[in-house]
C-alpha cells in the first residue's frame, strides 16, 4: 500500500524477472544441490525446501533497510519483488509437496495451477478492494465518516482479500498485495476526511514497527525446539558431527546468493541490452549486483511456509526429511539476516547508481499549481459569503489575509532558475525552524500554566493537541 507504485510499474520488467524467473531458477538449481548435497532428503523434498527459500521476505528486507543505507529504487526494487515472489515461491512448494506426498508431478498441471493462483489471486484482490470501497463511500455519504472505522477497514482490507482467494484455492497472498496497491489508487481520490488520513498514518506506522520485530520474535519462538531435534536431524543425514549442520546452513546461504549474482546479473545485462541507444549505465556494477544479492534476506515467510510442510505422506508414513528441511530453513534465516545486516553497509559505501530523481522541482510545480487553485477557490467563496452582506468589504480584507499566505508560496517559487529554488529552500528552512521553536515555546508554556493549575486540565490538552497538529506539518 505504502509503497509507490510509479516506482513499480516504471521497474516492473525487472521486479518481474526477480518475483518469477529467480524463484523458478533457485527452485530448479538450489533443489537439485540440496539433493546432491544430503542424499537422505528425497528430490520432492528438497525442491519443497528450496521452493520456501526462494521468495524473499518484504518486512525482512525493511527491517535490514532500517540499518543500512539502501538507495530509494533499488529499495522499491527489492520490496516489489519480495511482495510478489512470495506467490511464486508458496506455489512452487505446494507443487513440490504434492509430488512429494503422492508421488506424481505434470508440467501441464504444475502451469496450470500456477496460472490459476496469479491470475485469479490478483483479481479477488482488485474486485474486493473495489467492492468495499463502494460500501464505505455509500455509508460515508449517508451516515458521515467514523475515522476509527475506517481505520479499521484498511487494517481489515487485505485479510478480507486474502481469506476470499483462500477460499477459491487462488494466492491470498497476491489477493492481498493486489488489494494494497488498488487501495492506493482509491485513496488518491482524497475523498477520505483529514483525520482519518492522520490517524490512518500513524496506525500504519504502528503496524510496521510490530511487523518488523515479529519476524525475530517467531524465531526466538521456534529456534528452541528445533535445536532439540538437532542430534536427531543430524542422525537423518547419515552424519554423527553436528557441526555438518552448519555446513548445509552455509553451502544453502552461498547457493542462494549465487543464484541470486548470476540472475541478477544476467538480468541487468539483458536490461541494458533493451536500452541499447538510449541514456544508460555503460556496463553492469559487480557492487551493485553483489549488494542485490546479499538483499535478498529471508524472513517469517519461509519460516511460516516450512512449517506447513506435511507430517506424513498419503500412505501414512512419516515425511521424510520434514526436521531437517525446518532446521535448516531457520538456521537460513538466521545466517542471511546476519550476513546482510553486517555485509550490506560495507558494501554500499562504494556502489554507482544512476543519480535519484530530483522531485524538488516537480515538488516546487505542485505546490505553485495548489497554491493558485487555492486562490481561486478562496476568492469564489469570498464572493458567495459576501453576497447579499452589509459588509462585503469585512470579507474581502479576511481574503486577501488567507490568500496572502498562498501568494507568498508562489512568489517564492514561481521562478525555477537556480538561486531563487536555492533561496526557497532555505527560506523554508529557516521558517521550518523558526515555527518549530514557536510551537515548543508554546507547548512548554501551557504545560507550565496546567502545573501550576492556571488554566483547566481539559483546556491545556485542547490548546496542546492544536499545536501538535501544528508541528506535524513541520517534523
């Protein structure tokens, strides 16, 4: 939902390479190596196994930006691909443990089925966004907007979403991706009132800050009994050192960001090939390839999607490998998040990428544009209030007053030359600061009068509640 979808749609050849063909490439490659590697483990299994940790995992990868300094489009790169691959990835699996379960396996049906759960996942996303946007807007209309209803809504949004595609046997996880990114282009319809906005925004951010400390509390959870069944996982292998299972761990990590390099890699090569003649990077950097592959983190989708794994085959016997196949996606997770939080940093020191887009001067565009719609609205309503009225002049003077703050706006930003857009941004700044030491005078003040019970409790809290509306503006 929060993520720009200009951003998605300007890359989406790229996210889609990543989101589909690196996940069928690491299903094939990392399967047959987990195979090679530990014999005792079926094909079916370890292409199960592979499947799972192939997709990577969107609140890892925000987590890991936190701490290191990811560029912006190779940010929104990594997020679109870590929201769809997870449809492709859960897909391969179910794939893998029906052959591993029954022993048979169709192309015809596998591509089928694929199709199925892409296609028809993203259209119960769409349909059921749409759906109830129109019950809100129709209750918003009759009975007005409740914000904590609203709220409410968008959190509940994409489980509706997700529960409908479940229902059909189609991705719920596309469902509710499909739903995020249509719930962004209702909401730029502004229809929604300023609070619910606000208090929307915050509940989001609350939502992610839990989201993204979830992923190390499951594991926290879960590492304890799956190192109970150590020495009875390593007896599966054929082994007696335990150590061997730190080697599978690793070999698995090198596998995976291999994969990652060479399709990464291969990728870009292809990309510029298309852009052949237009402005482009001349060649593709090792760097930059290297930090794409060490981004790829996995997180709580593998570690949820391992533990479906079935307890027994369709004859009654035990899944083979199932312990095993759970250690070592943990022990995956684990070493990937660790490696990147402590290699990425590194490694982003000295990437080339080609220069962000600078949107100060779209953003200097738009606020001129604004501010004369603004204008011209304020002078309609002037007109409309003063109609008919003793004293239309009263009106008139309160006017100019409102659209001097607009005319202001303008004037300093009217001209896109150089000095004056250099000079407007540090006049904002300066007035940024400015307001910003006002508001805290204020605040400091009213908290002072309510200690010394000069003015009433409910009072101070109302006058306190303005200014902090105030200063959001500003921080």
């Amino acid at each position: 939902w929060r993520i720009p979808k200009e951003a998605l749609f300007r890359d989406r050849v790229v996210i889609l390479e990543l989101a589909l063909g690196l996940v069928v490439f690491t299903v094939l490659g990392l399967g047959f190596l987990i195979h090679w590697l530990i014999p005792a483990m079926p094909l079916a299994v370890a292409f199960a196994l592979a499947a799972i940790l192939s997709p990577t995992d969107p609140i890892a990868v925000q987590a890991i930006a936190g701490r290191a300094p990811i560029p912006k489009r190779l940010m929104h790169i990594l997020e679109g691909e870590s929201l769809l691959n997870d449809a492709s990835g859960l897909t391969c699996m179910r794939i893998a443990v029906l052959a591993a379960t029954t022993g048979a396996f169709s192309l015809s049906s596998a591509f089928g089925t694929f199709a199925w759960l892409a296609l028809a996942g993203v259209a119960v996303g769409i349909v059921v966004t749409l759906a109830i946007g129109l019950v809100k807007a129709f209750i918003s209309r009759r009975w007005g907007e409740d914000v904590g209803g609203q709220i409410l809504i968008s959190l509940l949004m994409p489980f509706a979403a997700y529960l409908a595609a479940e229902a059909i046997h189609a991705s719920g996880i596309l469902a509710a991706v499909a739903a995020g990114v249509t719930m962004s282009f209702t909401e730029r319809q502004g229809s929604a009132l300023a609070a619910t906005r606000i208090r929307r925004a915050v509940v989001w951010d609350t939502v992610q800050f839990v989201a993204n400390g979830l992923i190390f509390v499951i594991l926290g959870e879960q590492m304890p009994s799956i190192m109970a069944r150590a020495a009875e996982v390593i007896r599966s292998t054929e082994h007696d050192e335990i150590w061997w299972l730190g080697v599978y761990v690793f070999a698995i990590v090198a596998a995976l960001a291999a994969l990652r390099f060479v399709w990464v890699w291969t990728s870009l090569k292809l990309t510029l090939f298309r852009r052949k003649g237009r402005s482009a990077p001349p060649k593709v950097g090792l760097r930059l390839v290297a930090v794409m592959s060490l981004a790829g983190v996995r997180g709580a989708i593998t570690l949820a999607g391992i533990l479906t794994l079935p307890f027994y085959l369709s004859d009654g016997s035990p899944m083979p490998a199932r312990n095993l196949a759970i250690f070592l996606a943990a022990g995956v997770i684990i070493v990937s998040l660790v490696l990147a939080t402590i290699a990425l940093p590194r490694l982003l020191r000295g990437v080339q990428l080609p220069p962000e887009d600078d949107h100060q001067a779209e953003e200097n565009r738009s606020r001129v544009a604004a501010a004369w719609a603004a204008i011209r609205a304020i002078e309609d309503a002037q007109h409309a209030m003063a109609e008919g009225k003793v004293d239309p002049d009263f009106y008139a003077e309160t006017a100019t007053r409102v659209m001097e703050v607009y005319r202001h706006r303008i004037d300093m930003r009217a001209s896109m030359e150089e000095d004056a857009v250099v000079q407007a941004r540090r006049a904002d700044d300066i007035e940024r600061r400015l307001r910003l030491t006002g508001l805290a005078a204020e605040r400091e003040e009213l908290v002072r009068l309510g200690r010394q019970r000069l003015i009433d409790e409910e009072t101070a809290r109302k006058l306190i509640r303005e200014i902090d509306l105030q200063e959001l503006r500003y921080v």
